[in-house]
C-alpha cells in the first residue's frame, strides 16, 4: 500500500469548534478549548501518523472581522493555510444560522481551489428532521468536496472523516517523526494552557487583551520551576487579573498548575506575573516578540 500525506488546513468562523475537532482527531489536547472566541491565536499543527498515512492538521484562528492589529494577524494566519493545504476542513456550528461571516468564508473557499469538507459540527445538539434541513440548504451554496455531520465533543463520525481523508491525500513522505503530535513546543504549550486558564475566569474585555509568555523553565526528574508572564493592555486589566488579596491570580495559578502536572507526570511550581504593555494588540513589534505574527506580503 502507497503511503500518503498531506496537509489539512481546519478553518471556520470563531467558536465553531475548529480546536476542540483536532483534540478529538489526535485523542490528545494539544489546541486550548474555551467558549470565548478568538481562543485559538497561532496555527497549529497537530500530526496523526498512522502506518499507511501521516496527517497534518493545522489548526488556525476564527476568521472574524478585525479590530485590531492582532485580528487581521490571526484572519491572514488562517488565509495562508487555506491557500497552502491540500483538503480544506470547513467547520461550521450547525446550531448557527447562516450570516455575512459564513458568505465571506464561501468565497474564500471557493477562491482557493483547494477540496473542501463541509465539517457540519454540534449535530449532538439537532434533531435528525433539523440537521436534514440544515444539510439541504448547505448543499445549495457549494458543491463541496464532502459534507460530513460530525460531534467533535463526542466523536460522532470521525474514524470515517479520517478514511475519506487519506482518498483526497497524495502519496508521500513523513514531514514529521512518528512520535511527533504537534509543530509547537512545550513552553508554547504551558503559556497556552495558562492563558486558557485565564479565559475561563475572566470576562469582557480582559481575555482578548491577554497574552502569556514562558520566561523561565527548569526541569528536574521530579518537578518543573516555570515563571510566566500574563501581559495585558491596560492598568485596570492588571487589577482584575491580580484579584482582591490576588485571589484571581492564585485561582489562575492553581488551575494552570494542575492541567500541568496531568500533562507532564511532574510536580508543577509555577510563579505568575502581570505586566502591562499598551494597546500590545495594534504593535506589530510587540506582535511578533509574543508570537502572533510574521512578515507577510500584501
């Protein structure tokens, strides 16, 4: 048998559950998975091999319109991996009504060339009569290469997702170790799930000004030492993070500490800071020193 590859780019409109599909796929959490949109900020790549097939999930940022600097960064992320893979996974919350952002992805999609899978997700939460009605009128708008009803959260239909895939994948080579189930390492993977931490328990404005830095990592057979960095944009964003007699950032610390010491089998010492960098979102500089952004052409 040929072995194949290929590269799957996983783009949709923010909270579609783009993050939590590739979870399910590598039955490993290797995106951060919250409610809020614009959780997932870089593209990642998570790599299921398999004896026959190496798959290349890249998982990008909700495409939305932009606010600030940060979001045209995140939305041309997800372009590049749209224009770059060889099947395009388009997931959609079937629960949603279609709108502007959906027309607009259409066209993306459409622009690109590239096979597209409808990735019709939630359908847990659909009545059959309902989710037939939501298929038909998908079917009108685009003649899509599949169209696949799926549950990321209870891994409805995914084994026969992976099957088709592999037709539409050429034969090819391994671009990555077998071992290897993510393009991003560890100290990207610790300040993501800090952040998450921190998404979880905080709201409005604060969690879409927050960005997290690992400064520090020393590592003993027993335990990890980490010093991290939450940056915010304004003063008053510091305060809540910080808490009343810093309860919020203790909570923050705790919660992080624990899904770490799951994660990497160690006692876990983590020590937090808040530092405020202003209007961080609209600085391409700053951009590119926390992570989010690389030069691209116009």
């Amino acid at each position: 048998m040929k072995y194949r590859s290929g590269f799957i780019a996983i783009v949709g409109r923010p909270n579609a559950g783009k993050s939590t599909l590739l979870n399910a796929i590598l039955k490993e959490k290797v995106a951060i998975t919250t409610p809020k949109p614009q959780t997932t900020r870089n593209n990642i790549s998570g790599i299921l091999t398999t004896e026959d097939t190496q798959y290349v999930f890249v998982d990008t940022p909700g495409i939305h319109k932009p606010k600030h600097e940060l979001g045209r960064t995140l939305n041309k992320n997800a372009y590049t991996a749209i224009s770059e893979a060889d099947v395009n996974f388009w997931v959609v919350d079937a629960t949603q009504p279609y709108g502007s952002g959906d027309e607009f992805m259409l066209e993306k999609m459409k622009s690109a060339h590239i096979p597209v899978f409808l990735i019709l997700n939630k359908i847990d939460l659909l009545e059959k009569e309902k989710l037939l009605k939501v298929l038909a009128r998908w079917q009108e708008r685009m003649e899509f290469a599949e169209i696949f009803p799926i549950s990321a959260l209870t891994n409805d239909n995914i084994e026969h997702l992976l099957e088709i895939t592999r037709s539409y994948l050429s034969e090819g080579p391994k671009y990555f170790p077998d071992d290897m189930i993510s393009d991003h390492g560890l100290s990207f993977q610790i300040a993501e799930i800090i952040r998450e931490k921190v998404l979880y328990k905080t709201n409005e404005e604060v969690p879409h000004s927050v960005a997290v830095v690992v400064e520090n990592m020393e590592e003993t057979d027993k335990k990890v030492y980490l010093q991290a960095v939450i940056v915010v944009e304004r003063t008053s964003q510091k305060a809540i993070l910080i808490g009343k007699q810093a309860a919020m950032i203790r909570a923050i610390r705790l919660a992080a500490q624990k899904e770490l010491k799951e994660k990497l089998h160690k006692k876990i010492e983590l020590e937090l800071y808040v530092r405020v960098e202003k209007n961080w979102r609209n600085r391409e500089g700053k951009l590119q020193q926390l992570g989010y952004s690389e030069k691209f052409d116009e």
